[in-house]
C-alpha cells in the first residue's frame, strides 16, 4: 500500500472491526453484497479532483454536503460485502485516496443485510 501510515490503518481497522460487529448483532450476513459509502472532507479543489475521478477508483459520487465552516465532504458508493476482507482492503483504498487527494478520509458506512424480504 502506497502511502498508507501503517499505524493510520491499525487505528481505522479497530474502528472497523466495531462496526462489523454490530453488523453481525443486527443478523449481517457479511458475504452479501450491498451498497458500502464511503465519506471525504476537503478543500473544493480536491473534492472535486476525487468526485471527477470517482469513477476510475471503482466509487460512485452519491451526495455532496457543505457545512456551516465551509468544509465540503463527498459521499461515495460502491456495491461490495462486508465481510472483514473486503472491508479492511476498503479502508486500505480510501486511506491511500485520502494521501493521493488531500482530502480526509470520515469512515464508511452500510446498511445491515440479512437475505431476508422486508
């Protein structure tokens, strides 16, 4: 991993590893795959650089938010399980669009799936 802070990905792979978690408390079924969003803050400049190249990097830009400071953060998805590998090699993803692009990488989030019919 190119420009990945090995202690950075420790650090969000323990956060990961809660979520899984509750994820499998909620009757997950990490093999199915789902919708996964992924969130970046940064400069205009850099959100949009990331928005425009979204696509290359296997995301799809989903919304765009600007809070009251200023800060822009762009949401991005991607259809994928939730099972411990592809989640870590997720983060592993984002962490280096975090350094490539200048923005700062906020976590990923996904809606528990069972198989079952709602």
């Amino acid at each position: 991993m190119s420009g990945v802070d090995p202690k950075r990905l420790e650090e969000e792979w323990a956060e990961d590893l809660k979520v899984l978690q509750s994820l499998a408390e909620n009757g997950d079924r990490a093999e199915l795959v789902r919708p996964v969003d992924v969130s970046f803050t940064g400069t205009r400049e850099a959100i949009d650089r990331l928005e425009f190249d979204a696509e290359d990097l296997a995301f799809v830009p989903i919304d765009r938010e600007v809070d009251e400071d200023g800060a822009i953060t762009l949401f991005l998805e991607r259809e994928q399980p939730a099972d411990a590998a592809s989640i870590k090699s997720l983060t592993a993803t984002c962490l280096e669009i975090e350094a490539k692009y200048g923005v700062e990488y906020d976590g990923w989030g996904c809606v528990a799936e069972t198989g079952l019919s709602n």
